[in-house]
C-alpha cells in the first residue's frame, strides 16, 4: 500500500470513528442472517435491526444496511455460509465466475538489469531514489492477438509465496521450481545472474467457472473458466523469457489469478444473477424483489472477463452502487424516522468506550460440548460452543458472596450446529442460543436448572427451536448428581411461516454427554477467566447439592373476593351413606341452552383423591368443572369420607365404593365417573413404615401449624419434613404432605396461587385413617381389600365399561407403569369396550388435575373420551378371532417405559458425592493459592 492511500484510509477511519461509529478490528466476518424475530416481509422489523452480522458462530454485529466487499472469494463464501443458515438466494450464486484471462508467469536468472526486485526497510533507506526499482505495475504490452502483458516488481517475499505448494514447470524443459530457490539465493548473496520478474497476461476467459462451498469443511473450492487464449499467452511468455535469457515458470494449474471476477454476478434477472444492477442481492422467494438492506459492492459483481486491469472498472461499478445506496439509505430513514445525523464524539470518550468492550471481550469462558441422543425416536447430535460472560461475576470475589447471593448465575451464549437427518439432510446451524447455568424459578427453590435455548436454521428455509434443560434437584444429597448435570431434556419445535408459531413438529427427547467428551471439554477451557469458572460453578453445585440453599420463598397470595364470587354458584347437597356417616356433593348446572348442543350432555360425577380438591380450583381461570360446563354437562362433584371437609376416623378405602358412590349416584344419575387416581396396583408409594402408629386414634393430622396440635401430630409432622424427597418446598405444610404421601405434583406445573390455597386453605387436614389399607395395597402390589384379599380383580366382570388412563410422565407417587397394567387387564378381560391410556409427559399425579396447562394439555383427552361414550363409540365390535390374547398382552411392550423411569449411574452414589467434594475443595484450594 503506497503512503497517499495509507494516509487517506487513517483519515477516513478517524472521520468515522468521529461520527460515532465503532471500528473493530482483527475480525472477520462468517455470514450474515436476517433478523430471527423478524415480522415484516419488507425488511421493517419496527424498532429492530433488521440484520445479523456474526464475526464467528456466537457473536453478532446488528446492522440495517449490510454492503459485502470482502472480495470474490470472500463475499461468495459469505453468502453461501449465509444460504446454508437460510437466507434465500439466487440459484446463480458462485457460477460466472472469471480470472479475467489472467495468466501469471515468473521469469528468473536473467543476467538483463530488469531492476524488479523489491527492497525491505533497510534497504530502502540506503539505495538512492535512482537506484530504486519502479512502481508495482512497470510496463505493458497489449497484443493484437486479444490480451495484455504487464510486468510487476517483485515483493521481498514473493518467490519464496510463489514457490511454497505451487506446482510449476518450467522452461526450458528440465527446469523446475527449485530453480527459483536458487534464484533467490544468488539474489541474496548479489550475484548478476539473479534478476528476475513478474509477468501477469489479461485477457477474455469463457466467465463459466465455478465457485462451491464444501459443507463439511465450510472451505471455498472453484472450477477455473476456460481460457481459449491459454497457449498464446504461454507462447509470449516465451518469446519473452527468451530474449531476456531467463527461466520461465508457470503454474501448472488455472488456479493463480490476481484479478479475480464473478461468483455474484449482477443480472436484470434473478435467473441469471445474484444482485441486481444496484448491487441488491435478489430474493427468490418474493419475485422481483430485494434482500432489503443487504448490498454487494465488489469485484464479485462483474459477471465477465474485461480483458484488462478491472480496477477501473470495479471502481465504477462501487460507485453506482454507492449512489443506490444513499438513496436507499435516506429513504429507510424518513419511513423508520430513525436519526442517521452525524455527532461528533470525542476521541478519548470514544477511547474508553473501546477499552470498555476489549475488557467485555476478554472477561469470558468458552468451551465446546457434543451431545448426543434420540429426539421424537430419531437420533439427534448436538455440536455446540459455549460462551460464558464472566464480566457480572466480577463482585462475587469470595465464596460466602457466591453462596448468598441469589441472583449469582453463569449466563452466555450458544453457537454451533445440531444434526437432526431425520428432519433436515444438512445440518441445522445456530443462530442465536442463550445458555443459563444456574437458571432460578421461584416456584422450584431449591432445584436449579441448566436452560438451553437454540434457535436453528436450516438451509431449506426452515426454522426451529430446541429448548432444553437439564434440572438439578437436591434428592439425597448429590448421588445423582452426574445423571442430572449431563442429561438434557429437549423439545425441538418446528416454527411456521414468519418465524412466528408451530407448524405441527413439537417432539421431545433426550441427549447425553458422555464422560471422554465431558473430560474433552474441561481441557478444551478457552478464555482468560478458566480458573474462575470452573470456582464459580464448583460453588453453585455445593450450593445445590449439599448445602441445599432455597433461592426464593414462595410468598403469600390471598384469595380475592372478585375471583372467588366469579366461580360458578353450586348446590351443596347432603348424603347418608348406608353405614349411617354424612358426605357431602355440590352440584352445577350448565346455564346455556340445551338447544346449542346437538347430543344429549349426561351428568358427570367427579370424585376427588386422598384428601386433596383435584376439579373445584377457585383460583385457576381453567379448571375441570369450568371444563365441563361450557361442553354443556351437569356436574357432581363428590366429597367422600376420605375428604378433608369429611375427615373420618375409621375407614379404608373399600368404603368409598361400597358405600359413598352407590349413595350419590342416584342423586345425578350419572353414566360417567371421573377419578384421578388409579386403584389397580402402586408399584411404588412413599409413606413412613408405620405413619399410622403416630396418629393414634384420632386419625386426623393436622397440615398446618397450631397450637392445638399434640405431641403426636408433631413428632409426624417433624419427621415428615425431614424424609428425603425428589422435590422440595420451603412451604412448611407442603413438605409435611410430600413427605407423607410423596411429591403428588411438580411445583413447576402450578400457579403460585394454586400453591398457596392448596397448602393454606384447602388441604388443611389429613385423614390417615386409610392408611393401613394403602400400606396393603401397595405390598401387594394391586388393589386388595382391607384384609388383604384379591377380592377384586378376580371379578372383571364387575368392570363392563369403556375406561380412560391418564398418567403423568414424571410421577414419582404412581408411575406411569401402574396405568399400562391396569390398561392391558381391562384390554384382557374387556375386549368389546373401548379402553385408552394417554401419558401427559413433564406431569406427576395431582398436577394433571391442576396443572397451570392442564387445560390445555389434559382435559382434551378427557373430553374427547367423553364424546365418544355420548356417541356410542365406547363399545367397539371386535370378533373373537381378533379378541387379546394373554400371551399377546404379557409380550406388549409399555411405550412410555422410559417416562419417570429410574436412570442407573456410572458410580456408586457415594462415590459421586466423593469425587464431588474432592474437586470442590482442590479447586477452593487452588484458587485460594491464586489469590495469595
């Protein structure tokens, strides 16, 4: 570069940094993306930026006017990157491609004074300007045969550049490269016989190259044009050479070119180019029209050979595109009234604001991780680059500031490519992740989650989002801590036109690191801040596992009086049962009109589980009974002894159906009944070993705390909060029921005012009268009388009915087994009638019920069951020939086997736990040492 253009590219930095820009430098641009959450077609995105600019997988410049000059090879390589990220582009992108003719030959050991030699710093400063070789270009010669020669002066490093992995020959025959080595040496040492020089040959090529993106690689590869013109050049060069008493060398490929031309042609059509004659790059999706914003302005657009220096020529097309440019420009800003004036800033402010983003830049932690796993069946690879900001973190200087602070979290970004052939044949490339450590919700205290969030593009066009989170609970401590910290539950979502909305792909899965790519990715620590890292999330761990500190309270809620007038009126009715004790149902009757319903509505009968209100939820704007009155039903919902509102002090179980049901029954004369627990066998349920035994004979504990509460009820109370459970509360009368019943519910699925009137205002009392009767049912592993008898299931006579089984995917209190065996008996013995299992995934038990989206994700089942029993369809014809067979069922396989099921560790639990405190107390040590 001569000194004038240096001093005019100084001074025009300076003017732009001036007018408030920022420059950063050491940076290359990868691809550019249009803005993910963008509305408009047009381009407008109102307020946002309308493209995304990254300078490497996870960092992004935000732009609303993109012009790519980054060369032939680079603003082609920039566009294809982009179109393999989705942007649609012309089907012409790469093709058109020129060298301009040009033809570089390299002459040596000439004895002429050719002077073409270039001199370094010291020997600039000694040789006389007499004495100096020329300017870069020297001479040229067109020729009448249709191409021009110039001959250049030779860089200082040019022969050692031409001759490292170039294949040459040379002429006269039986020279070769290592000629030109020699050449250079004799050049060194001052010998006469080392003169030598550059010849560059321009002139028309075909223009019919091909430039191409390897995907694996993402390396630019290109076919040269054809050259007609090839061996007359060859021919001059030799004439040349000749007179000159050199020796010619020349590449023996098409591959060395210095006017590189084409790949973006500019066309009037899009068939035929890239970029209109603006230098707009065409959208193929909207015809005739423009990527808005996104400009071309190089040697990339010409799209044939001009057979002489194109500096001239790529000048003016830079020009005329400028022009368009400003237009466009000043036009985006009267419709957008965005201020695009020019403010002078002050150099040494703009100095600090630079220093401030170097020490953002350098205050960071990255790592690579590779996942793998089955996602909706189908395998999926995950190959992600993680980039953690460590800049906030910069207060928490010590490890009781970390273990205090809430709000202390590792955040950052995410970058990379997911493998998913089953949906997508190329790869499905990130362009905008967020990655949360130690992400807090504050109706999960004590569990921390590791929340992934992608946003992927493939390059048909299409959009997704993989949502993922890897969750951490406190559950003996940390024996499962390696299950929860390398497995990564996913959603992975198709997004419809616009980016806005499903199109119908909505499947789950699972993925997993695996122990050698872990280990690859702790020594693969890239960043200055390795050490603080690995401290911080050392000390989030402890803080979860061990020292089991709750992030937040869950706070009070009151019920308002508007929320609660709003329910529905009901009637309570009063029923004697036939062993003479009272139980209670409320009654709603559907408002609308009978006429607006084309079939008949039967009454419903709802009847909650073990003293919890499962259908009657004051606080939900969606709950089941609300549910059935707009399908039109009458409801009864009945409370039976084992209800809190109807504590009883001795009965069991058999009791509800002996007696309660047969004595609401007439009263609606219902032909559906609703229960949200299933009877047929418990395959595992947590309770103490002998809870009733502290009861005694008042078999009513009381959940929340009062004075009036005796030593028993106490003793209950304080050993049911220190049983171990998968899910804690810091709700004192929500970890009493958890530890006697176990976690019924996901705190995640229910509204903090849900939690807060269950455990304050409606579970207020706990019969435990039917406990020995559970701790028999779930010895045997079925339902069994109070005695211990199968008095039940050796009557499927008794159950001639059609029969619907929802479970949720993450009961821990009933698996989702217990529903697939009470299905298949029923399937067995009750082949003419119409028997479904649903399981909800991401539910336990009760939160089916009352879950915020149970409206949503449950009760459709629910209703829809209901519809086909009002039609008709609950009985299915089916021939004996077609009937279950046993062998048939036993050989069945439960495809929801993997739901809420157990996971095996590599280790011994405690083996966990002491590797855990080993690497917690080094890297404690460690850092201690550092900081002396």
């Amino acid at each position: 570069m001569d000194p004038i253009s240096d001093a005019f590219q100084i001074k025009l930095v300076l003017l732009v940094m001036q007018a408030g820009c920022i420059v950063k430098t050491e940076s290359q641009v990868q691809y550019v993306v249009k803005n993910p959450y963008e509305t408009d077609h047009k381009g407008e995105v109102g307020g946002k930026r309308r493209w995304h600019v990254y300078l490497n997988e996870i960092d992004y410049i935000k732009a609303d006017f993109v012009i790519l000059s980054a060369g032939v090879f680079g603003t082609t390589g920039i566009l294809f990157k982009s179109q393999m990220r989705g942007l649609k582009l012309s089907e012409a992108l790469g093709s058109g491609f020129s060298t301009n003719g040009n033809t570089v030959a390299y002459l040596a050991g000439s004895s002429g004074p050719l002077n073409a030699y270039g001199l370094d710093k010291k020997q600039l400063s000694k040789t006389p300007i007499q004495a100096r070789p020329g300017p870069s270009i020297s001479s040229s010669y067109s020729s009448s045969l249709g191409f021009t020669i110039q001959s250049a002066v030779l860089p200082t490093a040019y022969p050692y550049m031409l001759f490292k992995g170039i294949t040459t020959f040379g002429w006269p025959a039986g020279h070769w490269f290592f000629h030109g080595i020699i050449d250079k040496l004799k050049h060194l040492i001052g010998s006469k016989s080392s003169q030598a020089m550059v010849l560059i040959a321009m002139g028309h090529d075909k223009s019919d190259g091909k430039i191409i993106l390897e995907k694996e690689t993402d390396k630019i590869c290109f076919n040269p044009p054809h050259d007609p013109l090839l061996l007359r050049k060859t021919e001059a060069f030799q004439k040349i050479t000749k007179k000159l008493g050199a020796i010619l060398f020349m590449s023996k490929y098409r591959s060395t070119s210095v006017h590189l031309l084409g790949g973006c042609n500019a066309s009037s059509d899009i068939s035929n180019g890239v970029c209109n004659p603006n230098g707009q790059v065409f959208d193929p999706e909207a015809p005739g029209l423009v990527h808005q914003g996104l400009y071309v302005c190089d040697a990339s657009l010409i799209p044939c050979s001009v057979g002489v220096n194109p500096s001239l020529t790529i000048a003016a097309a830079a020009e005329h595109v400028s022009k368009h440019l400003v237009k466009d420009l000043l036009t985006y800003k009267s419709k957008s009234c965005t201020d695009f004036a020019s403010k002078v800033v002050d150099q040494n402010q703009y100095a600090e604001i630079h220093d401030n983003l170097k020490s953002r830049e350098t205050s960071y932690v990255s790592l690579k991780e590779i996942m793998r796993g089955f996602v909706g069946g189908m395998p999926c690879t995950a190959y992600l680059r993680i980039k953690i900001n460590l800049q906030n973190q910069n207060n928490c200087d010590d490890c009781y500031s970390v273990i205090s602070n809430t709000s202390s979290t590792l955040k950052g970004k995410i970058g990379g490519h997911v493998v998913v052939k089953a949906v997508e044949k190329d790869k499905l490339h990130v362009i905008d992740g967020e990655i949360d450590m130690f992400e807090v919700d504050h109706r999960t205290p004590y569990t921390r989650y590791m929340h992934y969030r992608l946003l992927l593009a493939a390059a048909s066009g299409s959009r997704y989002i993989l949502e993922g989170k890897k969750i951490m609970n406190p559950y003996m401590f940390a024996l499962y801590s390696w299950r929860e910290t390398t497995a990564l539950y996913v959603t992975f979502k198709k997004l419809a036109g616009n980016f806005a909305g499903e199109a119908g792909l909505n499947l789950k899965g699972e993925l997993r690191i695996s122990m050698i790519e872990l280990l690859k990715s702790l020594i693969g620590l890239d960043g200055n801040r390795k050490g603080r890292f690995i401290y911080l999330f050392s000390l989030n761990l402890l803080r979860t596992y061990i020292l089991q500190i709750p992030q937040e309270s869950h706070k009070e809620y009151t019920l308002t009086d508007s929320r609660n007038n709003s329910y529905p009126e009901s009637t309570f009715h009063e029923i004697k049962t036939e062993d003479g004790y009272i139980i209670s149902c409320r009654q709603w009757i559907c408002s609308q009109s009978r006429r607006k319903f084309k079939e008949e509505k039967h009454p419903v009968l709802l009847l909650n589980g073990y003293s919890t209100e499962s259908f009657c939820l004051p606080t939900e704007p969606n709950d089941l009974v609300k549910t059935l009155l707009e399908e039109g039903h009458e409801i009864w919902l009945l409370q039976p002894r084992l209800h809190a509102s109807n504590p009883s002090n001795n009965f069991t179980i058999e009791d509800i159906g002996r007696y309660d049901i047969p004595a609401a029954t007439p009263q609606c004369s219902s032909s559906l009944v609703l229960q949200p627990e299933s009877k047929c066998g418990f395959p595992w349920f947590h309770q103490p070993a002998d809870v009733d035994g502290f009861a005694g004979q008042e078999q009513n504990s009381a959940n929340v705390e009062t004075s009036k509460a005796s030593l028993r009820h106490r003793l209950l109370m304080c050993i049911a909060r220190w049983i171990p459970r998968y899910e804690r509360c810091t709700c004192n009368e929500c970890e009493v029921f958890s530890g006697i019943f176990g976690n019924t519910y996901w705190h995640q699925n229910i509204t903090p005012t849900m939690h807060h009137w269950l455990n304050k205002q409606s579970t207020t009392k706990l019969p435990m009268a039917a406990f020995p009767h559970l701790r028999k049912i779930c010895n045997s592993g079925f339902i069994v009388d109070s005695k211990g008898n199968n008095s039940y299931l050796i009557h499927p006579e008794r159950m001639a009915l059609s029969t619907l089984y929802i479970s949720g995917g993450r009961s821990v209190l009933v698996t989702p087994e217990t529903s697939f065996l009470a299905n298949k008996y029923m399937k067995l013995h009750q082949p003419g009638f119409r028997h479904e299992r649903v399981v909800v995934d991401g539910y336990g038990h009760s939160d089916l019920m009352i879950g915020e989206e149970s409206s949503e994700q449950v009760f459709p089942h629910i209703l829809s069951h209901i519809r086909l029993s009002e039609e008709g369809k609950n009985i299915v014809m089916i021939s004996k020939e077609k009937k279950w067979s046993k062998d048939a069922l036993d050989w069945a396989a439960d495809p929801y086997q993997e739901y809420g099921g157990s996971h095996c560790c590599w280790f011994s639990p405690w083996m966990v736990v002491f590797l855990f405190l080993f690497l917690f107390f080094y890297v404690h040590m460690i850092f201690g040492m550092l900081m002396l």
